[in-house]
C-alpha cells in the first residue's frame, strides 16, 4: 500500500479511536463481560472461558485500529520527510 494509503487508513483509524458512539459501545461490552466473568457460577468453566475469548477479541479490534492509527502517523511523518 501506498505512503497516502496508508496515511489515510490512520486517519480513519484514528477517527474511530475517538468516536464516542464507538468508545461507549467498546467500554459497553467490556463491562457487560467482566460482570458476567464476575458473576459465572464458579462450576462454570465454559462460561468464563467463553468471556475470557470475548475480552481478548475486543482487545485485539481496538488493539488493530490502533496499529493501523499509528501506521497513518508515520506514513506522514514519512511524507513529510521526503517533501523537505
């Protein structure tokens, strides 16, 4: 992908990162699994299990877009760099 390419992909990232409908979604769902993990019967193994691999996906999307963010600010560092 192209310098411009990837710069816009980091904007778009980065507008998501800070969209508070996204945010509140992100931190909506982390709290509904975390009450859930809490309040699993503790014979419930699969449950907890089950939240456990929902906790490390939505770490791993927001975990993603982040890359992706930062990838945008070093493509325009880049393209800055090679304008001077």
């Amino acid at each position: 992908m192209s310098l411009s390419g990837e710069r816009d992909r980091g904007a778009k990232a980065d507008a998501l990162l800070r969209d508070p409908l996204l945010l509140e979604v992100l931190q909506s769902l982390r709290d509904s699994y975390i009450s859930e993990w809490s309040q699993s019967d503790i014979a419930d193994k699969d449950k907890r299990e089950q939240v456990f691999f929902l906790l490390h996906a939505l770490t791993a999307f927001e975990d993603q877009l982040k890359s992706i963010s930062q990838s945008g600010k070093l493509a325009s560092l880049q393209i800055e760099n090679s304008v001077r």
